[in-house]
C-alpha cells in the first residue's frame, strides 16, 4: 500500500465570512482541485469546518507543496501524517522526525509541541496534550541534546485534533492569502508589458477576482517584442488563476491620428482616454464588472491626479489601481515574487511611450482634451480597433 501523508490547508479571510462562507470554501476547494487534478487523481478531499484536508500520495508531496503556493485564499498549509490521538504513537512519530536533526558535538536543540483541539471532546486538553507527548520525547532524546523552550523552539511539532482524526506535523507553509479566485467577479487589465500592470493583476486575483487582459499592440511602430512579451505576462499571472482571457487591439491608427492632429503635449493623456473607451467596450461585451491598471501616484507624468481624473472619466466602470499607493521598490519587489519581474524588465518601448511628447502635460483640462479628440474620428477608429481585435485563451499558450 502507497505510503500516505495528510495536508492540512488553513484560510484566514474566509473564516471570518458569514452566511456566504460555504460559497467562499467551495470555490477555493474548485481552485485547489483544479491546481493539484494534473499532478495526480490519487486524492481524497475533506473539509470539515474553517479547515480543507487532502489525502495524498507521499511522493506527491513535493509538488504538492508548490502547487498549493499557486493558490490565492490559502493563508498556510502543513504537510503530515493522520493517525489516531496516541500519545505513543504520536511521540514514536515525534521521535522519528527530531533523531535525525540531532547532530552530535553541536549545541542542545529547543523544541516545543503544540496542539490545536477542535473536538473539545476530547478528554486532554491543548496543554496536557503538549505535556504528555513531549514528555515521552524528551525522555527518548534528552541525553541527545534535546530541550525543550517553548518561546524560541527551533524544532515544533504540531498536532491537530479534529472530530473524525488527528494530524502531526512539523512544517508551515505560507500561502498566498486573500480570496479564492472566482468570488469576486471578473475583471479587466489593461497589461503593458511593464513592471506594473502585472502586479495589479495578481493583486486583483488575490483578492478573489478572474482576471482578463487587454494589450494595446503597436507592432508596425514596435515590433512583435512586445506581444510576446505580454503573452510571457498574461501566462504567469494565469498560473494563478487559470480561464483568463487575453485581448489584443491594434492601436497603431489610433495613435497615427493623435499624433498627426491633435496637440503633442496631450498625447499620451489622449491614448489613454482612448484604450479606457476600448478597455470599457470589451468588459461591457463580457460582462466584466470593472477595469484593473498599474498606476502609482506620481510615477510618471501620466499619473498625476489630474491625469487620472481626465481619462477615467471616459469609463462609468470602476477602474481598480492596486499599486496607487507603492512606490517603485516595493512593485518591484513584488513582481520578482510572482516571476514577472524578468520579463517585464526585457527591454521594449510600451505603447505609450510612441511618439512621446517632449513636454507632457502634467495637469490636462477634460475640455482641451476633448477640443483635441474633435479633430479626429475617434468612434470609429476605436471601432475599427475593436473589429479587428485578436481573443487568446490564456491557458491555451
């Protein structure tokens, strides 16, 4: 019989949800199913109340674990073995885990037991539980080195005691925390290719929304790079969600006419206006309850408050800017924590940054700006755009 291990999958944000915590539960259980059915189909799921165990095969568990760290709504996860409440039985398993971690000649190592009951019938209480298993510990390995400190343990072992079985177990792995994704809705980015707008995106999925994205390609004045690396983007922020969808609208007309007729100073306030006009367009046709980008106040020219104001004006969604607040450090610190980082940084003008003004304004009037946009055929040059849009299906690449 293929040896077994338990994971014990814990979540913060759901448990403090009321009436609607079964839906919440149920959809990150989807989403831990969807991750872990391509690994193996030799998984049994439970899920007694504010925890979710999986039985998995033993080998699986390495894979398992980094699989699980793909899942936003999941605040940690322990990877143990189930066995009846024994105190033998659970010190023996105890004893097996520390012997080997004892090095001969090096200092005493500290380690505690800890246990969460939640079968308050269970005639031990937390601390007698504790008390008893590491008793039996110590006296098998307090000649080795062994002490015990429950304040600064370098070695815990935990127990669970649930009402229909009990989990030992001596790791914690972080997740991702937030909310499953799926509970909130979908949404659209507008993806660049830069540092930003992918960092938006996961931020937006962590907090339980399906993220799609929109690209504003301009390949006869920037070359295939960009596309490609705006597919590289929208596929590692799917990792994390999966049934994204990707948009890809020419832009190239539409900046052509901006830049030949309109003032050179509102430029890039203009393209924005017009890739929110589209932007909003795609989500109505897809329902798509709001718009998702990667401004931060006052990164660049384009993001002051009056900017931000003149172009989301032209949407009645709401437009969701996770990173308003960051500063650059900290987006690109997050960004090599999701594995977006490299790519973003591959070298290659954004679509913005065509046919760039010398002086950009800093501070657009709404009335100047649509004084300009009168100069051109700007309905149907977003029609035209959207006509001739490509759709990918993000788990398809």
């Amino acid at each position: 019989m293929t040896e077994r291990r338990t994971v014990l999958i814990r979540y913060d944000e759901i448990g403090l949800k009321g009436r609607n915590r079964k839906f919440f539960e149920k959809c990150l259980l989807r989403n831990i199913k969807r991750v872990l059915s391509s690994g193996t189909d030799d998984i049994v799921y439970r899920s007694p109340r504010g925890r979710i165990f999986l039985d998995i095969p033993s080998s699986f568990a390495p894979e398992c674990t980094v699989r699980l760290k793909s899942v936003p709504g999941i605040a940690s996860f322990s990877i143990g073995i189930s066995m009846e409440p024994d105190f033998d039985a659970m010190a023996e398993l105890g004893i097996q885990w520390i012997e080997p971690r004892l090095k001969s000649g090096r200092d005493a190592m500290k380690f505690c037991v800890k246990t969460r009951r939640s079968e308050k019938s269970f005639p031990k209480t937390s601390p007698e539980v504790n008390f008893e298993v590491g008793s039996r510990i110590m006296k098998q390995l307090s000649s080795r080195g062994l002490t015990v400190n429950i304040k600064e343990a370098e070695y815990v072992l935990e127990i669970e005691i649930g009402s229909s079985e009990t989990v030992v177990f001596d790791n914690r792995e972080p997740g991702l925390r937030g909310l499953p994704v799926g509970s909130s809705g979908n949404v659209l980015c507008l993806l660049s290719g830069g540092i930003d707008s992918p960092v938006s995106a996961f931020m937006m999925a962590c907090r339980g929304c399906r993220v799609h994205f929109v690209f504003f390609d301009n390949q006869p004045f920037l070359g295939r790079g960009g596309y490609d690396k705006v597919l590289s983007l929208a596929k590692k922020i799917n990792h994390f969600q999966a049934r994204g969808i990707l948009f890809v609208v020419p832009f190239q007309d539409i900046q052509g006419a901006i830049r030949d007729r309109c003032n050179e100073e509102n430029r890039v306030v203009l393209y924005r206006r017009m890739m929110y006009r589209i932007a909003g367009e795609i989500a109505g046709r897809y329902s798509f309850m709001a718009l998702v980008t990667g401004e931060s106040l006052g990164q660049v020219a384009s993001q002051t408050l009056e900017n931000l104001a003149a172009v989301s004006c032209v949407t009645s969604l709401s437009v969701f800017q996770p990173l308003i607040g960051m500063n650059k450090e900290s987006i690109i610190s997050r960004a090599k924590e999701i594995g977006t980082y490299e790519v973003s940084i591959v070298p290659q003008p954004d679509c913005c940054s065509v046919f760039m003004p010398k002086n950009p304004v800093t501070r657009s009037k709404i009335p100047f700006l649509e004084r300009d946009e009168e100069k051109i055929p700007w309905k149907e040059l977003c029609d035209d755009a959207l006509a001739k849009m490509e759709i990918i299906k993000v788990d398809d690449l």
